[in-house]
C-alpha cells in the first residue's frame, strides 16, 4: 500500500471531532536499554488516557498485538545502522517491516515508505555529537517525518527540541512532518508528550491515515481544539495556551498574539513561504502544529 498524499496546504483539511493521544516511540525490555515488561508498558499508557501506541524495540518487531489492551497498537521497529542514525519504522497492524541487519539505511527508509510505513528520523539533537545532521536530513529521501521534540532526550546530553532543523528543511521545502515522542525506557519517562490525532472514528486505519497525512499535532501541554485554514488564513483555537506563534521561512516569528487563539493571513505577508503554530501555555506546557505551505 503506498502512502497517502499529503495536503501540504491544510494539513488539517480532513480531521474529525475525535482527539487520541498516541506514543509512537517506546521500548520494552526487550531492548537492552529498556527496563519495563510489555505488561506494564501497556497498562501505563492505558492509565493515561492513551489512545494508540507504537512499541519500537531496537532492531525487532515486539509482538504487542498479542497482549490484551484497549490501546491501538501499531507494529514498530526503531532501526540503527551499526549505532547511527536511528529510525523508526511503524506499520499498520498486520503490515510488514522490511529490515535486515547490517542494510543500508538509504534502502530501509526507501522500501519502508513505499510500502506505506510511517518512517521518522529520531532525536536529531541528541548526544553532544548531533545524531543527524541538517544536511543529512536533507538528503535522505523519502521518509514521512522527524522528531520535532524526543522527551527522553530531557536526561541525556544534547537537545530535545529539533524544530530549528525543521525549518531548515521546510525552508528548503523539504517536506516532512513533525512528531513528538517519549521514546520511553523507564516508568520516568512516561511524561505526556505525544502525538494527537484528529480523527472521525477510533480505528487503526483512521489513526494511522491521519499520522501518514499530517492529520495530527505534537502535544506537550497545550491542548489544540481546533486548527485549519479558510482560504488564505491559518487558524487555530485552543483550551490554555496564553500565547501564539506563527513561525516560518527558517525559524522566523512573522506574527505573536496573547491567548487562547490566533490566525494567520499568508495575504498579509507575500514573502512567507509556509507557516507553522507553536501554541505556548503556562510554565514549559507547549504544542507544535504541522506545517502549512503557501501553495
Ligand atoms: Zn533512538
Ligand atoms: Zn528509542
């Protein structure tokens, strides 16, 4: 099944009433780095009201469609290529992961996406040696996204946040999506930084087809109620952000409003090539939009 085009002007144009939460980067103890037994991995996304979830073991696909939960599971790989360049490959249920050890990851990401999978480009800011460059980034090709924000990230040296390489590449118009994740390891990462689905109904092919299309934002505490575009205008409404940011062109703020809500008129400023929200609440609480493209 190859994936689904991309409404690169309103991202947002199919969504539905339905809001899910969903972490698309977890592991098990099936890693060697990760502590926890698929058991209570389950149980402690279900007791935080999550919707879906990817179980992304380390160079295997982790059977989680076998243990009994409410969550919608997709099946997961986080891919490395001897160490580098960590991948995560996510697939609908009962769709394949083509990984063999020691591959290429130019062919991995390729074939993945071809054949419909979600494919991201983990934690680019980790490590004090980044893990991806910007121009790496900007050269591998096709892949669905990158992690805009990797909360595990927060106790490890190197950043979090990657939107600045984000810019880079849409300024580039390189487009990718954007997508947050805990990339959980111990029951401390379980912070509710996710992904979050616009959808009609809860059901895997709603969910996943709103993650491939960019039908969802990247939450860290500000809950976005309503977001899309009427013609020339980006709008987005949300219940507790206290300000909003329209970022662009490389990282540039073209517009800041205090509150709940804001809007965005691409007539306003010719030169604006795509425009992305960031919508800030209190404290550290902020939640990053996908973003929206002149044409
Ligand atoms: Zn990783
Ligand atoms: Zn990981």
């Amino acid at each position: 099944m190859a994936p689904l085009p991309i409404n690169w002007c309103n991202p947002y144009a199919g969504k539905g009433r339905l809001r899910l939460k969903g972490n698309l980067h977890t592991h098990t103890d099936a890693s060697q780095c990760g502590r926890i037994p698929i058991t209570r991995v389950l149980k402690t996304y279900e007791k935080m009201g999550y919707g879906f979830l990817s179980i992304t073991d380390h160079d295997m696909v982790t059977p989680a469609w076998q243990q009994r939960t409410k969550l919608i599971i997709f099946p997961g790989n986080e891919i490395d290529f001897n160490g580098k360049h960590h991948t995560c490959v996510v697939q609908r249920p009962g769709g394949n992961i083509h990984y063999t050890k020691f591959s290429d990851q130019k062919e991995i990401v390729a074939r993945n996406y071809e054949a419909g999978a979600l494919v991201t480009l983990n934690h680019p800011d980790w490590e004090i040696e980044e893990h991806y460059t910007a121009s790496h980034l900007l050269h591998l090709n096709p892949y669905t996204g990158i992690e805009i924000y990797n909360s595990v990230v927060e106790r490890l040296d190197g950043a979090s946040l990657s939107t600045a390489k984000w810019d880079r590449l849409l300024d580039l118009d390189k487009r990718v999506l954007g997508f947050a994740n805990q990339d959980f390891h111990r029951l401390s990462d379980a912070i509710d930084c996710c992904n979050v689905v616009m959808v009609r109904e809860k059901i895997p092919d709603a969910i996943f087809n709103a993650l491939q299309t960019g039908c969802f934002y990247c939450y860290y505490g500000v809950s976005i109620t309503d977001i899309g575009r009427k013609k020339d205008t980006v709008f987005v409404k949300t219940k507790n952000a206290q300000l909003i940011r329209f970022v662009g062109n490389g990282g540039i703020i073209f517009k800041k409003m205090k509150g709940k809500s804001g809007s965005f008129n691409f007539k306003d400023l010719p030169e604006v090539k795509y425009i992305r929200v960031e919508c800030l609440g209190f404290g550290e609480a902020i939640s990053w939009s996908q973003p929206f493209f002149r044409v």
